[in-house]
C-alpha cells in the first residue's frame, strides 16, 4: 500500500497507512489505507456502521488511530505537533448530524469559521454567511433563525454552508443529501462539484446515495470489514458488474445476499 | 478500570471481600482525581487570547443576575428564622442583645456563601452540566474543534471565570438581605429598637467576616463551574447521559462546597 505514493500522478494530498482503531473490544478501522490526492474528489461508501465516519473524524484528529499512519502533504499527522491544527485550519467539515451550535443563531453558525480564523468583523462576515446560505438554497430570512427552528434538510444545509464558508482546501462531507429531496440533492451535488471543480478544494464524501455518488465522484472507495475493500474509477458505479469485485457489484444493486453481507452478520 | 479490577482481584485473595472493594474503590477514586486535574490543567492552560467576551458576559447574566432571586429568598429567610431561633435559645439566658452579632456573623462567615453555593450549584451547575453535555453528545464540542476553536477557551474557561468573579458579589448581595431578614424579625417580632439594632451589627462585624466569606464565594464559584463542565464534557451515551453528567455536577459540587468550606474555615480559624 505505501508504494501507493508512486502510483499517482503527484504525491497524494492525504495519504492513510494501515490505520487500525477500536472501540474497547470493537475493531473498527483494521489497516485502512487510502490515498488522495489534490483537487480529487473521492466518495467513501460502506455498509451502516463500518467505520466511514469514524475515518473522516480521525483526519479532523477527533478521534486519534492507535496504529498506523496518516500523512498531510507528506506531514506526519499523529506524531507532528502542530500539523493537526494546521490541518484543521484547511478542512471544512459537515457532520452527518449537522451538528449546528443551538445557542447561537444560523448566521453565526455559518460564519463561525470567518469569525474564528479569518478574523473578519460581524458585519462583513454577516454579508458572507448571507452568500453562503444562498448557494444551499436557503434565504436570507434564515439566517436570524435559530437551529432548533429548521427542519432535518435545512439543518444539513446550514451545516453544508458552515462547511464551505472559508473555502477551505479540504472538504469533508459525511452524508450531505441524506434526508433532502431530489431537487435539493441535484443542487448539493452541484455545490459540492463547483468546490472542486471551480474552486480547486480536495472533497472526500460519505453518501449512501448512489446517483449522487456517481455525479460528484472522481474515485469511489468501499469501505468493509475495517479497510478499503475495493476502489476504482466512479465509471463503475454504472457498470458494477465489469469491475469485477463482488463486494462493490452487491453493494450497487443493494442485495441482501453477499460477501458484504456475511461479516455484517458476524457482528 | 481494568487495572482496578486486576488489583481488586489481588485483595481479594489477601482480605476478602472488603478488602477487594476498598481497594477498587480508591483507585477509582484516584483515576476520578487524576482526571479532574488533567482537566484543570487544560483550563488554566486555555488562559490566553482569543478571549471570548461575549460567551463570558453571556455566563455572567446567566449565573449573577439569573441566580439573584433564589439567592436574595434564601438569604432573607435564613436570616428571619435565624433572629428568631437565636432568640428563644439566647432568652434562655438573658442575652437577647447578642442577637445582633449572631445574625450578622452566622451570615457573613457561613450561611451567606454556603447557602448561596448549593443554590447555585444547584441552578447553574446542572445547567452547565446539561448544556455542555448536549453539546458533547450532539457532536458540537467536535464541531468547535473542527472549526478551529478550542472548547475549554470557548466553553469552558467563560463559565469558570464568571462564575468565580460573581459568586462574591451575590454572596455580599445575600450578606446584607440576611442581615435585613434578621433586623425586620428582631425589629418587628422581638422588640428591638431599630437603631441600636443597626448599630450593634456594625460595631460588631470585622473585615474578616465578610472577607472570609467572599473567599469562600468565589471558591465555591471555581467549584460550581468546574463540576458542571467536567461532567458535561465527559457526558456520554444520548439524552440518558447528559441527565446523569448534571446530577453528577450538582452533588459532587454540593459536597466539595461543604468540605472547603470548613478547610477554609479551618485556614482562617488558625491565623
Ligand atoms: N464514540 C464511539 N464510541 C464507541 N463506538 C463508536 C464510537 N463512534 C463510533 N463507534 C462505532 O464505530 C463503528 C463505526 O461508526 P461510524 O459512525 O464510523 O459508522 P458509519 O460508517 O459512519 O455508519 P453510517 O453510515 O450509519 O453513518 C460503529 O459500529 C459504532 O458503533
Ligand atoms: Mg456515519
């Protein structure tokens, strides 16, 4: 896995190397390798409870590996003091529960990121977070709203709007449509291609939703049993059946019956 | 907890039983103790800038000025039923006049900051508990971290530090209330003169009393805080979990209020 780094066309932006993280007893990332390079936008998908949020929080260095290693531009992550926070400062994160802070109101949600690091004044950051929520679709009148006054969907677009508000470099996204119509999810995923298309941001994605996947993908990686079972090109999200692994076709056409589905009785 | 079950398993064959649950509990009690002191260490190490003013004057309303009317009633009738008490045991032996300076003193140097402190402890430490617990469970404390924002600066420290700066103040606001409750029973009930009343209280107070006293308060204030945050940040486990971390907060914080205040009782005893 490590000889990854030769493979790519430019050395990768985030590079894990056989991450291994438990819960007590529960193993959930047993040698997790995964690279990804700059400007890529990479949809992780796996079965419910495999360990694909669990990654997205260890890059944050929310939850920190107890073996292995994860590289920033060749910046060791875990044993470099000082470069999680740098990295920190590049990543803009969306929470699968959104995770909006319900004492302040949305604009301040959304512009917490401008307030903390840029340093910018509250007028001007106002002004940015008004921006912000227009391009998830969500009006100005929004914005003097609290949290607990927005229903799940607008919830995951404030929570999107927080994400990007910095433009930052790197962006995490732990399942960005669930609980959006379809209408909105075209608009998500347009947002979330412009990031990396237009504005040249690294994307890593969480989603459940395939149509989705295969819009905003450049690479595709499955999640199972702890690593990265297969990864590939998202052209094989259209035609599962030429990729050639079991796992990846099962996963697709979302049958019961599998190698996915064995270990997940295991459990 | 896995070492305190190995060491137990040890007593056991040593001392039986009661040995093994001595031995469990002590360690449990000093891995609760090293924690506690990780976590102070990260709140003083968090004294530095970025300040948060608005988080901190948001904690001062909300414990100063919010906790005013529970105090204000606790200290006014603890020192109604104190003017009264004090004088059916001090008839006993003709010395009504000193009730004056028992009001005064009971006040300032224990009931003042101790009845305050449970009250707030009881107001604002569960309140803190649940909020910051909310916030850990609902994964806001990693949403902070995210966004570059260190939570015991952005949390924890304004809480601490309002309270420790207001605690003194409502206790010298329950100072004098109890004292007035203590002059309207003497004045209205017992047939004290007013004046004399008044004066006997001044004469006889000393700086240290109240000084002791505001000491305490702002203690008590660390204490509060320090148990509602500590048990909030490490709330676990949904809605079940933020309710255990305020009960924590709130009786952890009533005891150690009551053990510092007799050690610092006893420091100002001896000097
Ligand atoms: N803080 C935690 N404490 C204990 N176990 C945890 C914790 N966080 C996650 N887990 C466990 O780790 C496993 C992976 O969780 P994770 O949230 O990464 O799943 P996921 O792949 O994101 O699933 P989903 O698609 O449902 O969001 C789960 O089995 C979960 O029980
Ligand atoms: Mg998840």
């Amino acid at each position: 896995m490590t000889d990854a780094t030769d493979n790519a066309p430019s050395a990768p932006q985030i590079s894990a190397e056989g991450l291994f993280l438990s819960f007590g007893k529960k193993e959930v990332l047993k040698n997790f390798s995964l690279n990804i390079g700059r400007g890529e936008s990479v949809v992780i998908l796996g079965r419910s409870g495999c360990g694909k949020s669990v990654f997205l929080k260890c890059l944050l260095g929310l939850l920190r590996p107890d073996d292995g290693k994860l590289f920033w531009q060749n910046r060791d992550l875990l044993k470099e003091r000082g470069a999680p926070r740098e990295l920190r400062q590049r990543i803009g994160m969306l929470f699968q529960s959104s995770a909006l802070f319900d004492s302040l109101t949305v604009w301040e949600n959304v512009a917490f990121g401008l307030l903390a690091t840029k340093r910018m004044n509250r007028a001007e950051a106002y002004d940015v977070a008004i921006e912000r929520l227009a391009e998830v679709e969500l009006p100005p009148e929004t914005a003097l709203l609290s949290p607990a006054e927005l229903s799940g969907g607008m919830k995951k677009r404030v929570g999107l709007a927080r994400a990007v508000a910095t433009r930052p470099e790197i962006l995490l996204f732990d399942e960005p449509t669930s609980g959006l119509d379809p209408i909105m999810t075209r608009i998500i995923d347009d947002l979330i291609l412009g990031s990396v298309k237009s504005l040249g941001a690294t994307a890593i994605t969480v989603t459940h939703d395939m149509q989705s996947a295969a819009r905003i993908a450049d690479r595709v990686a499955l999640l199972h049993g702890g690593s990265i079972c297969w990864q590939g090109g998202v052209d094989a999200l259209a035609a599962p059946e030429d990729a050639g692994n079991p796992s990846l076709l099962q996963f697709v056409r979302g049958e019961s019956r599998g190698p996915l589905a064995l270990s997940a009785e295991k459990e | 907890m896995n070492t305190a079950t190995r060491y137990a398993r040890h007593g056991a064959r040593f001392g039986g039983e009661g040995l093994r649950l001595t031995g469990a509990l002590s360690l449990r009690f000093t891995a609760a103790l090293g924690r506690l002191t990780l976590f102070t260490g990260r709140i003083l190490s968090a004294v530095a800038p970025p300040w948060y003013g608005r988080n901190f004057v948001r904690q001062l309303i909300e414990i100063g000025y919010f906790s005013l009317p529970v105090v204000g009633m606790t200290a006014i009738f603890t020192g109604m039923v104190l003017a009264l008490q004090s004088y059916t045991g001090f008839a006993r032996f003709s010395a009504e006049s000193a009730i004056p300076n028992v009001v005064v003193v009971s006040i300032t140097r224990e009931l003042g900051p101790v009845l305050a402190g449970l009250m707030v402890a009881g107001r604002v430490g569960a309140a803190m508990a649940a909020e910051i617990g909310t916030m850990r469970v609902t994964e806001q404390i990693d949403a902070l971290e995210a966004l570059s924002t260190d939570p015991f600066r952005y949390l924890v420290l304004p809480r601490v530090l309002a309270a420790v700066l207001v605690m003194p103040i409502l206790v010298f606001i329950a100072d004098i209330i109890g004292v007035m409750g203590g002059y309207f029973i003497a004045t209205q009930r017992l047939g004290f003169a007013s004046g004399s009343y008044l004066q006997n209280t001044l004469d006889f107070l000393e700086f240290q009393d109240v000084f002791s006293g505001l000491v305490k308060a702002a203690a008590f204030g660390f204490i509060i805080a320090l148990m509602g945050c500590y048990h909030g940040y490490r709330s676990r486990g949904g809605a079940q979990g933020v309710g255990a971390a305020a009960t924590y907060a709130v009786v952890s914080a009533s005891i150690l209020i009551l053990t510092f205040n007799y050690l610092i009782t006893e420091i100002f005893f001896a000097q």
